[in-house]
C-alpha cells in the first residue's frame, strides 16, 4: 500500500525530468566555463519562490569545481544587505576578499556571496546546506532584516506558511521537484498572475501585510528564526566550515519607520485626546521650539507609546537638543514598532547572539556588527554615514562590515595557511576602493539609482521628512555632478584602468568599467571589448543580455542575434527576449520579432514599457490593429502611469484611424494628464493632435446636396 504508490510517484518524477519538464531548484549549477567545470548561481533558483512578475536572481557567482591546493573558500550567506545592494560589485564579499588577498598573497582566497535580494532564513537554510557540499572554509552570515517580510513570512502575500519551519523546509523540497512544479504552475493558471505596477505591488506585499508589534505571529517568526539559522550554523559546520555570524545594523536616525499603528484597545476618546496633543507637538517643532514639542510628544506617548512615528519624531527633538542617549532609545523603538518591517529588530538580533553563543568555541563566532556600526556613529546613533536608505550599507558601511569579521577571518585562515604577511595592516577604504575601481562616477550613479529607485517611490513616498531626506539625498547626488568638474572622467578611467591591470580576471570589474565607458565617456566600442572579455570568464546571462545590446547598437545584427540567443540558452530572460526580438525586427522578420516581444512582455523588467510599445508597433505593421490596440490597454493597466503617455498618444492614433475620434481624444486627454508640464517635449506634440482630433470632431457634418 505503500511501496506501489511512492514508486509510482517516483517513475513520474523521474519521467518528467528525462521530458525536460521543470527546472533545477538548485541555488547552485554547474556549468563548463572556458574547457574548466565551474560552479555558479542558477538563475531558475527563484523561480518556486516568487511570482512571475515579482522574481528575483541571485547574485552572480562563479568558482572552480575543483577546489585548487592552497585555497581558502568562503561563503557569504544572506539577503540584500549581504549582496551588496544597492550594486553588488561593492558589497563587503567584495571588500573582504580584498582585505583577505592582500594579508595572505600566497593563499588563494575565494570570496563567493551567495545571496538574493528579498529572502529570508527559511531560503537561505537550503542555500547553506548547498554550499555545505562545496568544500567551505567558512560561513559568514549576515540576515535577520526579511524575516517578517519574506517568503513564509506572516508579513507577506508570498507562500505564506508560518505555523511550523519543518512544513516551510518541507514546502521548500517539495518546490523542487517536477511534480510539485507542476502542481504549482497548474495552481497559477488557475488563480492567474497579478499584473500590477510596483506601487501596487508595494501595496499589496507589504501595506496591506503588516505586522504590529506583539502580534502573535511574531513569536512564531523569533522561534523559526532561531532553528533556522542554528541549522545553518550546523550546516557549515557539518561540511567542514568554521561559521561567523553577524549581527544586523539598520539606519535609525535617517529612516522613519515605514507604517506606525496606534496600540489595540485605544479608545476613541483617547485616540482623539492623543492626536490633538501630536498636532501640538508637530507646531511646536515646525515653529523650532522643541522642547515644547518634545514635552508634547512625551504627553502623546502617556497616552499611546506604540506609534511609532511618535517615537521618532521624540527621537529627533531629543538629538537636536544633545540629549543623545535619550534619542536613541527613541529611535530604536521607533524601528522595533514599525508596523512594515524592513529592519532587524532588537529580538533578532538577540537571537543570533542566542544561536552564536549556543556552541562557544572557536569554530562558531560573533561579529556584533550592530555595535560596530554605533562606535562608528555620531552619539552610537547610525545614520546616512553608513547607510543608504533603511538597512543597504555605502561603501564606507560594506567596508566597516568587512573590516569587524576581518580579524576573526585573519585567525582563521592563519590556522589553515599560516603564512601572512607580518607587518602588514589592513587595507584602508581608500586602498580598497582604488582595488575595486569605486569612482566618483559610480558614487554619483549609484545615489542616483537609490533616489529614483528606492526613495522616491513606495513605502519610502509615505515616511514622515520624506521630502527632506529627498532633498538631502539629491543635494548630495548634485555634489558628485562629475561633468562639471574637470578631469573626473578620466581620473575615474585611469582609476578602472590600473584596477584591472591588477586583477585582469575579475570579471565584475570588467562588467562595470564597460558600464563607464558606455554610460560615462560615451566610448561604445571600447564598452563592448570589455563586455566580451568579461563574458569569456563568465558568460552570465545578464552580462550577455547587455552585451547583445552594445554589438547591436554597433550595428552587428548577427553576432548581437548569436549573444542574445546564447543568453535565452542560459534562461528565458525578459531583456534578451526584447534584445532578440529588436535584431530580429531589424533583419526584416517581422513575426520572430512578434514572438520575442511577446516573450518580453511576460514578466515586468526594466525595459517593459518599451518593450510593449515595441509589440504594439509590430502588431500594426502587421496588419492586426485590434491585437495593437490591446497590447496599448494591457501596457496601460501595468506599468506605472508616468510611463505610459506615449501609450495613450498611440492608442489614440489607432482609434482616430479607426474612425473613433471621440475615444482618440479621450486617449489624448489622458496622455496629457500624465504630461501637464509644456516644457516636456512630447507636450507641443500631444496638444496638437489633440486640438486636430477636437476641431474635427466638432465640424459640423454637410448636409446632404438638395435634390
């Protein structure tokens, strides 16, 4: 009765592999590299984790099958933070293996970072158990911030499972195999993909999901959290890994907490006694008298202490009046109440000091980078000085993480390779910033990526000082304008030049300096040349997608066909999808380019507005208008508004050449809703057409010739 039916089950599992059907779970792959077996992330890893239209990669990794004699191999486990998020190529891996190369020349050290933006334990257990079998040195884990928000988490819509970590470990397994695939994806097509924009999304993953503090579903969060990250210590430890874990900072003085929530139980009288007395303080502290808005706001706090916006407006009134130990306080009650929690609160960092000091000893250690990072701040309060937005480190806070588990680090390899350089002292940031190429220019694009990215749209548009911090972030970004000053550009070149003829494999630093060259001295050709180098040491899909993209704007349609047909090998990506469909349109066939746009249109990406746009157009030069017209709608119902004035404008040509003029016009009136500014450049145009399609649509009709 039981034998028969697992079997069974078995014969259909393995039948369905042999079909090709499904995909490997895996986080890490193996591939053959340059005549060389390579392990590296596998861009199907996400794929059981998230929706279509929400899916994330793991950071790009690559390192031999084969470990070499004389290797050190470390394995950076985490989310974004430990990524290196905003821009991975500066993560504290990155510094660290920097440090680390530098102390021990003669020992070949591997920093691999296996992380992924948005995961939290319950994924990064298998990903460690993975890495187990890859002959590590040492586990350095830095997470704790996405426990509450990520997968299995009770402050997600995202596979949500909370009631017990063995059934979100079994869900996980069960993800992986092709059965289990197939049950998920027939779920899907039932249930259907929600197609929204990322303000939506926002809404709906983590708005409308929150969770106040002391709610029961918390608990359960501190104790999965805890087993979790015990079996990932175990993990490293069963595969021959010593295992640092790290505390996890946040920025507390310049991130206001995303969603307060008054306490359960305030009365209406209270609620109303208690915002007369918070609007007090608010005059008090836009008038400047603070400490009448700090005696305001401790009267709110009598009333109700849980919201938590009230505590971080104290927490500023407090720092501005020097009473810095107050203040801080404040401030980290202010994160712990948040309602949407993005940041590690203090139970979870309690917890890994919990979880460190349950096997003391030299094989499991404690690199408490929250009070690194407070020595490293003004009055022990973090801010913007580490920080970029509410727990993603500048390169100074990667290189302050780097620089707390590096003396651990040190004792360790010394154990295995005790042959480091003895009088040599740590690489100072500036040292490891020249080794990284991190230049002036890359400063400026990164802020900038952080102001139009992350801080400008949801949950950050809803923070109290939202247009403050703004305006503090974009005073900065102005401030490192490169363009005006001389040189810069050519210092930020030689900067990348000599950081490669330092490491002329490291395949990042390629990667970037193409970016520059593209994006910063406009040198296309020499972008592409980079490009290519670094795809031959590691072709990842991303990097070819991109490379495709610079041989087609050189005009080489056929090697820009081969590169994005070589990256779609790899995996279906939405950007060689849109990439292959352009050469494809451009080499006259019409119905390929169709198919790929269409591809490309599947999942949101970067691109996906002119990616519709560029389906619609080839459905009209194909002769089908109705499938045009409904591409426009769908992009329209998708994309954020403020993409999609171009959309109305087309669709109302569509229509106006259909004959429905009233519906063009209403197409146009929208697209200048999106567009009020006359400065814009496809202002003038819009109006135009407009005051055309009106005029015509208001003559009046001849009557018909008398008999």
């Amino acid at each position: 009765m039981v034998l028969v039916p697992a079997a069974i089950v078995v014969m259909i599992e393995l039948s369905m592999r042999v079909l090709g059907f499904g995909y490997s779970a895996n986080a890490i792959a193996t591939r053959e590299i340059g005549g060389r077996l390579m392990r590296c992330d596998n861009p199907d890893f996400g794929r059981g984790l998230f929706p279509p239209h929400l899916r994330s990669n793991l950071r790009p990794f690559v390192f031999p099958a084969e470990k070499a004699p004389n290797t050190y191999r470390v394995f950076v486990l985490g989310s974004s933070a430990a990524l290196g998020s905003p821009d991975y190529a500066y993560g504290f891996g990155r510094i660290l293996q920097c440090m680390l190369s530098d102390r021990f020349p003669e020992t070949k050290i591997e920093v691999v970072t296996v992380a992924m933006t948005a995961i939290n334990s319950h994924v990064v257990l298998p990903i460690a158990k993975e890495c187990a079998r890859h002959e590590p040195d040492l586990f350095i884990v830095y997470l704790g911030n996405n426990e509450v928000v990520g997968p299995y988490g009770p402050g997600t819509v995202l596979s949500r499972l909370p009631h017990r970590s063995s059934a979100v470990q079994m869900r996980i397994a069960l993800s992986s195999t092709r059965i289990g695939q197939l049950f998920e994806q027939l779920a899907r097509g039932v249930a259907g993909s929600p197609e929204m924009t990322m303000a939506g999304q926002a809404s709906v993953l983590f708005l409308d999901n929150l969770v106040r503090s002391g709610a029961p579903g918390l608990e359960s969060v501190y104790s999965h959290f805890a087993e979790n990250l015990a079996d990932i210590r175990d993990a490293g430890l069963a595969g021959g890994a010593k295992v640092i874990l790290c505390t996890v900072a946040s920025n507390l003085r310049d991130c206001p907490p995303f969603a307060p929530q008054h306490r359960l139980g305030l009365s209406a009288v209270d609620e109303e006694r208690w915002e007369r007395i918070y609007a007090e303080g608010e005059a008090y502290e836009t008038e400047g008298d603070l400490e009448r808005a700090a005696e305001r706001y401790g009267a709110a706090i009598e009333i109700d202490d849980q919201y938590a916006d009230l505590q971080y407006r104290l927490a500023r009134c407090f720092w501005s009046l020097g009473k810095y130990e107050r203040a801080r306080e404040r401030y980290i009650a202010a994160r712990d109440l948040d309602a949407l929690r993005f940041r590690a609160d203090t139970r979870i960092n309690r917890v890994i000091r919990s979880v460190a000091e349950e096997k003391p000893g030299p094989d499991v250690r404690l690199a408490d980078v929250v009070a690194a990072v407070a020595d490293h701040s003004p009055h022990q309060i973090p801010g913007d000085e580490l920080f970029y937005e509410h727990v993603h480190f500048t390169f100074k806070g990667n290189y302050l993480l780097a620089s707390t588990a590096f003396e651990q680090v040190v004792e360790l390899i010394a154990e295995r390779h005790p042959r480091p350089r003895p009088t040599r002292g740590v690489l100072t940031e500036e040292e490891c910033a020249k080794l990284l190429a991190y230049t002036e220019w890359d400063r400026r694009r990164i802020l900038g990526n952080v102001l139009q990215a992350y801080i400008s749209g949801p949950p950050f548009s809803g923070q109290i000082y939202h247009e403050e911090r703004v305006k503090r972030l974009g005073d900065r970004f102005r401030e490192l304008n490169v363009y005006s000053r001389p040189g810069a550009l050519g210092d930020a070149a030689a900067q990348y030049r000599k950081a490669i003829q330092r490491n002329s494999s490291d395949w990042e630093l390629r990667w970037r300096f193409s970016g520059f060259l593209a994006g910063g001295l406009k040198d296309y050709p020499e972008s592409v040349a980079q490009l290519k180098i670094a795809a031959e040491i590691y072709p990842d899909f991303r990097l070819l997608s991109q490379l495709g993209n610079g041989i087609r704007i050189l005009g080489d349609l056929e090697e820009a066909e081969a590169v994005y047909r070589q990256s779609l090998q790899i995996t279906s990506s939405p950007k060689a999808h849109f990439g292959l469909g352009r050469v494809l349109r451009a080499r006259g066939d019409l119905d390929g380019a169709i198919r790929q746009f269409r591809r490309a249109v599947e999942v949101p990406f970067s691109g996906s507005d002119a990616a519709f746009l560029a389906l619609a157009n080839s459905l009209r030069e194909a002769g089908k208008t109705d499938e045009a017209m409904m591409v426009l709608r769908k992009g329209i119902q998708t994309l954020p508004e403020s993409a999609t004035a171009s959309f109305h404008f087309r669709l109302a040509l569509l229509l106006d050449h259909r004959g429905d003029t009233r519906e063009a016009v209403a197409e146009l009136r929208e697209a200048l809703k999106i567009l009020p500014s006359t400065s814009h450049p496809d202002h003038a145009r819009f109006r135009k057409k407009l005051d055309e399609l009106v005029s015509k649509n208001s003559a009046p009709s001849r009557a018909p010739p008398a008999r």
